[in-house]
C-alpha cells in the first residue's frame, strides 16, 4: 500500500510540475506573440531618481532617431557620470574610506551580450568602459587595474574624480570615521543631507525599448559612500543590479546592494515578469523577498527596484518611501514617486 501511495503521490506531483511548466511557457508566448505597437509602445526609457529625467532626454535623443536601446542607455547615464554635482555616479562620487573615488557599471543588450566593471579608479565614463568589456572582449567582467588598463588602452583619459566637495566631506566624516548605511531615500534635490552621512547615495539604473521592440539597460555608479576599500555592491553584477531579457522585460535596482545581491534581484524581476507579474507586482515582490530573507535589516536600508516589460509597461517598488523614477516615452516625461512596503 505504501508503494501505491507513493507512486499516486509522484503521479500527481509530476502532473502539476507539468501543468506549471504549460502556464509560465504560455504567458511567455502570450508575451512573445503580442502586436508591437511602435505609437504606444516605444521607444521608451526610464531611470531610477529625479536626476533620471535628464539622462532620460540624452537617452530619448537617440532612441527618437531609431537608434539602438543600447546606443541610448549609453548615452543617457553618461550624463549623470560627468556631472560633478552628483555625488553619487562617476565624477564627483563620494570615496571610500580612504579617498578613493572607485565606479562600478555594467550594461547588456538585446542579444544578452553584457560587461562590467568594478572598482574602475581616474576614468569618468564607467558605462563605457563596461562597454568595451562586452564588446571588446571574452569576458563579462574586468576589475580595478585591469578596468583601467582597457580604458587608457581605447583612448580614455584619466582624470581626477576626488572634486573638493566631496574631498571637504570625506575629511569631516574622518573626524568621527564611523559608517553605516542609512535609509537612502534622499535624493538629490532634497535639503536634509548631512556632511559624513552616507545618504545621498543612489545608482543610476536605465532600461529603454527602441522603435523595433529591443530592450537593453545599464547600471553605473560610485558606490556607497566611505565603504570599505574595494567594497562592490549590485551595480555592476549582471542579474543583480541589472538584468534584460528581450523576450520578457528588463529590470535595475538601487540602493543597498548587499541585499539586491543576497536575491539576485533584477533578475528575479524579470522571472516574475515572465510568470504574468506586471512590472509593478514584480518589483514588489522582489521588495518582500529581501523582507523574508532578512527583516530586521531591512527595516533600516533602501532598496528600490525598476522594471521594463516587453510591452512598454514600466513600474516600480521600494522598501521605504522616497524612491523616485524618470519615465520619458510618446506620452509622458516625469518623475513618479514610487510605491514602497513601509
């Protein structure tokens, strides 16, 4: 009797693996099979934070021409990376510990070709550099001295990333040197940032679709402010800070990137996507996973998560109130403030 159980019992459970398996290869079809509509749809592109709005209109630039998604993303985060102001992405960025102002970036296209960096030092442009990775050469990922190296090599120059503002910061938070990373739900506009404080901080993440329906992303950023020397965080880590898949949709994040990376993040956005999750609903719950993996630490940190589906649907979601995204496409160009869990 026990043998007939158990196998009545594999029967079943094999059945509705089966029947499982059907529904998530359908809503994939369902995804795949849709009209595109190029008047409604695209092009498209959304960033995370206000200061996405103007990388959003380098980006729409390109994508109004009939560019490449990839050309756009591109272009648009470079716009944040070269601004000074922005203490938070290439020039400008707050150092680490010990003054080093050191970027992390990936991009990926519509093909799933994707490169990186991490703790890229004296190049302003990190996104391009990540670039070249992918294209250039056999690897996703290169780091450090090695980043560098293949930047200087293509023609980058270096250049000093450390300005005196940021410089005037870090020495005032050497007088008590202690870290923790806040709830980051200050953007830049806002008047309560604190010198040594390491608010402030935000990823620029950017996904766009172009006029023929291709998606690509790109993620750059100077990482979380007075971290531990050679300290990475989701950024340039493919699946975590930034993950596309053409079929479905694409997704980034930001914030504190430990926690992107403990649920590989964008990528588990995408999946739920492909299981019939709007972008919104995805992000969500990728938002009460970093909950359930980890809830008292969750109750004290940022992380906001932004999605792009296949069919020019965008969303988003945040542990905490404050998590802004840009959104430029034929019908809109603004800034929304996003749903969060607390």
């Amino acid at each position: 009797m026990s043998d007939r159980r158990n196998f009545v019992k594999l029967t079943l459970l094999s059945s509705a693996a089966l029947l499982a398996g059907k529904n998530v290869l359908a809503q994939t079809d369902e995804l795949k099979d849709r009209t595109y509509d190029t008047k409604k749809d695209a092009p498209v592109v959304i960033s995370t934070w206000d200061f996405g709005q103007e990388a959003n209109a380098a980006a729409w630039k390109l994508l109004t021409k009939g560019e490449r998604a990839l050309d756009a993303v591109e272009a648009g985060v470079k716009v944040p990376e070269a601004d000074p102001k922005n203490q938070s992405v290439g020039l400008g960025g707050r150092p680490d510990r010990d003054g080093h102002v050191t970027l992390d970036a990936c991009i990926m296209d519509e093909d799933a070709r994707c490169g990186a960096v991490a703790c890229l030092e004296e190049i302003v442009h990190a996104i391009s550099v990540a670039r070249l990775v992918m294209e250039k050469t056999p690897h996703v990922m290169l780091a450090g001295e090695g980043a560098q190296q293949l930047a200087l090599a293509n023609g980058m120059k270096k250049a000093n990333l450390l300005t005196a503002e940021s410089l005037k910061e870090w020495k005032e938070w050497l007088k008590t040197a202690k870290y923790k990373p806040h709830n980051n739900i200050e953007n830049l506009k806002l008047p309560n940032s604190r010198p040594g404080d390491a608010r402030n901080h935000d990823t620029i993440g950017m996904l766009a679709m172009d006029k023929k329906g291709n998606l690509s992303g790109a993620c750059t950023t100077s990482g979380m402010a007075y971290k531990l020397r050679g300290r990475i965080g989701d950024s340039p880590i493919i699946g975590a800070g930034l993950y596309v898949d053409n079929e479905i949709g694409a997704a980034t994040s930001s914030g504190v990137g430990e926690e992107v990376i403990r649920i590989v993040g964008s990528h588990l956005v995408v999946e739920l996507m492909r299981r019939g999750h709007s972008p919104e609903e995805a992000c969500k719950k990728a938002v009460q996973r970093i909950v359930a993996k980890n809830p008292n630490m969750a109750k004290d940190v940022q992380v906001g998560f932004l999605a792009l589906n296949k069919h020019g649907e965008f969303g988003a979601y945040a542990l905490q109130k404050g998590f802004t995204y840009a959104v430029r496409n034929g019908a809109v160009d603004t800034v929304y403030d996003s749903k969060s869990l607390f």
